[in-house]
C-alpha cells in the first residue's frame, strides 16, 4: 500500500485548498471570504452572502441588484417537474423529495451536463438559487395536501418561500418582517462551514464532473443524516421530552453526564469548535426576539436556556470543550415560525445551497482537477484458492 496514510473519518487530511471559509475551532472563528461571520449577520443579507461566496467579493449594489433579478426570473419550475410531487407517498420526508426534484433539474437542462460550459456552470447556478427554495415549499405544501402556489417575483427570494410554504390561495401569506430578517439571517448563518460532510460530499461527486444539480442532490442526501443536518430536530425533541416527564434540567443533565442510555444535550459539541460556536451566539439573541414576539415566552426555551447554563458551568462539559453549536437554537425559531419539524433539514440545505454552489465551482475550476478516489488499507483475506467441490 506504499505511503497510504490511515485516517478514518477523514480527521487530519486536507482534500483540497479553498479561499472560500475559515474557521479556526478552538477561538470560535467563522469567517466567509475573510468576513467575520458576526459583520455579515449584522450587516449583509442571505442574497449578498451567497454572491460574496459563489463569486469571491461583496457585490456592488448593482452588482446585487442584477443577481436579484437574475434570480427572481428563474422561480418557475417547469410544470412537468410539478407533476412529480403528486408521485411520492404524502408522509415522504421533504429532504428526499428536495433531492430527487434537484437531481432531476438536470432532466429538464440537459446543456447543463457540460460542466466544462462556464455559461451552464453560472445558469445552473442560478436556477439553483432561484428554484431550490420553490420546490421545498412545494414538499411540504404536498405533504398537507394543499395546493401548489406559483412564485410571485415582485418578493424577494426568502419572501417567496415563506409565502409558498405557507400561504394558500384562498388566504395570502401576511409577510412579517421580523419573520422575513430571522429567517434571513439563519440562512447567512448556514451558508457555508468549509468541508463538512455534505459539502464534501458534493466536491468528490463534482470531481468526476458530474453536474451541479447532481452534485447538490448528493449533498442533500448527505445532509438529511441525522449526525449532520437533522440535529436540530433532536434537540426539539430533547426539549419536548424533558418538558413531558417534568424532568428538571438538573436532573437531565446528570443523565448526560453519566451517559445514561447513551443520552447526549443535544446541540452540544461540535467535531471542529471546541469553543463557543459563534453562530450559536448570534442565534441565541434571535431566539429570544422572535419567541418572545410570536408566543409570548416558550416553555421550551427556558428549559434550554436553563440546560445551556448548567452546561457551560460544569465540569464536565468544560473538560472536554462542549459548547452550544448552531443547531442549540434553531429548531426553537423555526418551530416558532410555523414549520413542522420535518422541514427543519430542508432550512439548512436552503442556506447551506450557496456554500455547496461556491465549493462546486472552485474546485472545477481548479487546474489540473483529480478525481476524488480515497484510499483503504486493505484487511480481509490474503489471496486463496476457489475450493473444488
Ligand atoms: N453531550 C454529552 N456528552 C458529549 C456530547 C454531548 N452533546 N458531545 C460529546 N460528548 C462527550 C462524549 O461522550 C465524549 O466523552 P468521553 O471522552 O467521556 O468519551 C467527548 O465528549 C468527545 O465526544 P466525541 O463524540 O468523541 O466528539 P466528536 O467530535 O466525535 O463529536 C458531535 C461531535 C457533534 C457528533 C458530538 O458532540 C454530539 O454528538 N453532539 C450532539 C449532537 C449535535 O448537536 N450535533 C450537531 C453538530 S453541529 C451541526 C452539523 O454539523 O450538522
């Protein structure tokens, strides 16, 4: 096996170089294109990061508003594509459903097999973009049996998918900008995390010059794992648990410590931060605006409000670096949003779609492309004879 280097789970190898996201783990660092995460929160929009990260600089305003309107043209799923939702069982899970329906784009935009076509490259992208957040809608509004709503390209790209998802004909969605700015600032928030498993995963599919949206639909599947993307519908469920018992927080936590029948605190810990994990910083604030403005306090986050506290003072947590990381508090504002826990997944591939888009066109740009063919160490049997009966 030469000079082949074991290393399961991928834990010290570099696959690739970027110059699209730094962290730095132990500081709790996250930086896109060398923008502090904290700035872009505050000041920038999910539409302006997802340019910064696909294209390499912050947008000029008109810059922003060509890519707006880019995008708003592109909304309109082929009514083809339309008929597929009626094809999968109504309890599906919106997460296959959102990877089938991007894998199949490319059965719709055969040009845009050619992944050596600069000008597929950048009209697939936008269709991404602009279609990614109408079919989620779309699987969740299939799932309760409501009818499809066309795109209305007078609202910005995160207002059409909460009017979609949640308006009806008979009953316009009422947009609520708070919802709208929230909503907004998670999908910034989630819009890149350098070589994470989905994103890695589109990188080695892209590398045998596959398409985008079959590199995107890979990084779907990759994200729908529940160690990945699905631990903010976990933590809902810890916090519905503990509240159902009538567990106190306190006794919750000594469960944890002493790892009984495995239980973890949910949205503790993260593989790279091994400090605070600055998203969940800035979501924290958020969690406490919209809960306090949509249902008038929740049980629920003070329950979490309370296990955070405990947590960040004990020992236990603190010898072995467990931090709240993003997903401690999203499930919370999603939940208080309206959306039913199934689609929780699907809010973070809609964020995380820039990032998998800008990871996808950097390395098929990058000069002499490999294909990404890991290695093994091989330990089953030495060579032996087929036996003669
Ligand atoms: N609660 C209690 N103990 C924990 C937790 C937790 N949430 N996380 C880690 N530990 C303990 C673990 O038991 C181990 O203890 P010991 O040394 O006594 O065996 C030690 O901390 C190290 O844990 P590990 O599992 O080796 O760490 P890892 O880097 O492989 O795992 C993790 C990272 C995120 C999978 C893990 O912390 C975890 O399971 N957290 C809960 C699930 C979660 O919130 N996941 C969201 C991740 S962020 C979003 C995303 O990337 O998709």
């Amino acid at each position: 096996t030469g000079n082949v280097t074991y290393d399961p789970g991928f834990m010290n190898t570099a696959a690739t170089k970027s110059e699209i996201t730094y962290i730095d783990g132990g500081a709790g660092i996250l930086r896109y294109r060398g923008y502090p995460i904290e700035q872009l929160a505050e000041k920038s929009s999910f539409l302006e990061t997802s340019y910064l990260l696909i294209y390499g600089e912050l947008p000029t305003p008109t810059e922003l508003e060509a890519f707006d309107q880019k995008i708003r043209r592109h909304t309109l799923l082929h009514e083809e594509l339309k008929g597929f939702f009626g094809g999968f069982p109504r309890e599906a899970h919106p997460m296959p459903v959102l990877s089938s329906a991007v894998s199949a784009l490319s059965t719709w935009y055969q040009d845009s097999l050619d992944t050596s076509d600069e000008e597929q490259v950048e009209l697939s992208t936008i269709r991404l973009l602009a279609k990614m957040p109408v079919i989620a809608a779309y699987a969740y509004k299939k799932s309760i049996g409501q009818a499809l709503l066309y795109p209305d390209n007078s609202h910005s790209l995160v207002e059409n998918f909460l009017r979609l998802t949640f308006g009806t004909a008979a009953e316009p969605y009422v947009m609520d900008p708070e919802i709208v700015k929230a909503l907004d600032l998670l999908l910034i928030l989630h819009a890149d995390h350098e070589q994470n498993c989905s994103t890695s995963t589109v990188r080695l599919v892209g590398s045998a010059q596959a398409n985008m949206f079959a590199s995107v639909s890979a990084g779907i599947n990759a994200l729908s794992g529940p160690a990945h993307g699905g631990a903010n519908e976990a933590v809902l469920k810890m916090l519905r648990t503990i509240q159902a018992e009538g567990v106190s927080p306190e006794d919750y936590m000594e469960k944890v410590k002493n790892k009984e029948d495995g239980v973890r605190l949910m949205g503790f810990g993260h593989r790279v931060y091994k400090n605070y994990d600055p998203r969940a910083k800035l979501i924290k604030q958020t969690a406490h605006d919209i809960l306090g403005k949509l249902s008038g306090g929740d049980e629920l986050l003070d329950i979490a409000m309370r296990l955070e506290e405990k947590a960040l003072a004990d020992d236990y947590f603190i010898e072995r670096k467990l931090y709240p990381n993003v997903d401690f508090y999203t499930g919370l504002i999603y939940k208080a949003m309206g959306f039913p826990e199934k689609m929780f997944t699907v809010l973070f591939a809609l964020g995380r779609l820039p990032g998998w888009i800008a990871q996808y066109r950097e390395m098929i740009q990058e000069p002499g492309l490999k294909i990404g063919r890991p290695r093994q160490l091989y330990v089953g049997h030495p060579e032996r004879d087929y036996p003669t009966r």
